[in-house]
C-alpha cells in the first residue's frame, strides 16, 4: 500500500504534468500562441515580452502533520496566469470574453481569429477543478473502505467469544 504522503506527491507530479499539457494545447507561451507570435515576441521590449517564466515556476509542497493523517498541499504558479485562464488584461474585461464552452485538456479552449483577438485559454483552473473532484474521490472511496472494514472486524469479534 502507498503512503498518503506518496500518493499525495505521485498526484503531484500528476498535477503538474497535466498544466504542462496544458500549456502547449491551450497555446500559452512558450507554446505559439498563434501563428507569427515567437517573431513578434522576440522584437518586444521590457514587460510586454512573454518569458516563460510562468511555465518555468510550478511547483509544489505536500505538507504532512504529525499524526499522518492530515495534510496540506500547496501549489505555486504565476499568479498573472489567472488572467491567462479568464482572458483577461491590456483593456480587455471578463465579460467580453467568451466563457461558454467546456474546457478541455485535448483542445484547444477556442480557435484564434487573428490579430487583436483576446481568449480565454482555461490551463490552470480547469486542471485544478479536475485534479480536486479526483482526490475527492479517491479519499472518499478510501475513507468508505476502511470504514466497512472497521465494522466488519467490530461484528466478527463478537463470533469469537
């Protein structure tokens, strides 16, 4: 059996790997955001140039309390990715962008339209939203377990006597 704290950094790397997915098929840099965009970013100055530095700084801490049985998990990003996931920013407000279709981690959230088009491009959140209900699960379904478990041995014990 794997320990909570195994299993908690297997799901992880599991989290992680996916927002990296993400990232190339939602087209956030250092992915092409749209066709001609690596050559107009490399001749972009200052704060307007793309980095990369949002695909370069996830990372995580899984944090265990003494009793084994409680834990935290902390996940870091850049937080401007927010606004990536919501379309938003340079004029561009959250009820002009489209948020109507299911995102998806196989597609691309929306087509790109050409040049001064803004889109919602759901890496993060829909991963996270995703990753929590399965977590969720997988307790649940453990903590249910253990929990017939318990009683079956409470009832057998009392064959025994």
């Amino acid at each position: 059996m794997i320990e909570l704290n195994e299993k908690l950094e297997l799901w992880c790397v599991d989290v992680y790997k996916s927002i990296r997915k993400n990232f190339a098929t939602q087209r956030i840099f250092p992915f092409e955001v749209y066709p001609g965009y690596n050559a107009k970013n490399a001749s972009r100055k200052g704060n307007n140039r793309s980095s990369g530095e949002a695909y370069d700084k996830l990372y995580w801490n899984v944090y265990m309390a003494a009793n084994g049985n409680q834990f935290k998990i902390d996940y870091f990003y850049k937080y401007y990715l927010n606004f990536v996931d919501m379309g938003v920013g340079r004029g561009q407000s959250y009820n002009q962008v489209s948020h109507g279709t299911p995102a998806s981690n196989d597609a691309r959230y929306r087509k790109w339209d050409g040049a001064g088009d803004r889109q919602s491009r759901p890496a993060v959140s829909m991963e996270f939203n995703y990753q929590i209900s399965r977590l969720f699960r997988y307790y649940a379904q453990h903590y249910a377990i253990e929990g017939m478990l318990t009683i079956v041995h409470a009832l057998g014990d009392d064959d025994s006597k």
